[in-house]
C-alpha cells in the first residue's frame, strides 16, 4: 500500500492525487493539518534525504522562522521544527516498499508505480 503524507490543499499534493487517481492506484493519505506530523516517518525522510531536502526552505513557514533557528538548523532540530511545523515539510511524502520519496513529479511517479 501506499501511504502519502500532507496537507490536502497544496497544489503540489493536488497534482499528486491527481496522478494516482487518473492511473488508478490506490492510496492512503495522511493529512498533516488533521493528524499531525508522523515523526517516526520524518525521522526516516531526514536520514534518508537530509534535512535540506525534508523541509521546504523556499516556503512562508521558513521565512517565518527567527534567524537564530534557520542558521542552526540541523538534523535534530530541523525534526523538532517540522513537528512543530507541518507547513514546512516538504510535499508530498510518499512511502512505497519501504522507501520514501519527496515531491510530486510525475515521470517519477510512473518510473515508480507504473
């Protein structure tokens, strides 16, 4: 089963569910706004793809971010943040054969699913 991780307005999760509905493949949806961040999941998606990658650093909820918390970010609390902070993880998370993966584009999705 898939499992997909986000916040159900985003236009990139949009595209996302789109893709999966119109090529028929099912999935489960875990929606941030309604049930929180999974940090067991987001402690994987950090170890796997760094930090960086995980959060969203070109987003509203970064720039809001105090400086002092940008510049220090790391592995540890980049976790504490995006718990803190859903908006800020990147979207969507897909876990798939136990692996994750970040983002919706859609050749990769068919490279995967398809």
């Amino acid at each position: 089963m898939i499992k997909i991780f986000g916040i159900k307005n985003c236009d990139t999760m949009k595209k996302a569910f789109k893709w999966l509905d119109d090529n028929n493949i099912d999935y489960d949806f875990h929606d941030y706004k309604k049930l929180g961040a999974d940090g067991d999941v987001l402690k994987i998606v950090i170890k796997e793809h760094g930090w960086e990658n995980a959060l969203n650093r070109r987003g509203t909820t970064w720039r809001k971010l105090d400086d002092t918390t940008k510049e220090t970010m790391n592995e540890e609390s980049s976790l504490a943040t995006a718990l803190d902070n859903p908006s800020i993880i990147k979207r969507p998370i897909m876990v798939y054969k136990n692996k994750t993966y970040l983002g919706f584009k859609a050749d990769e999705y068919q490279e995967i699913l398809g």
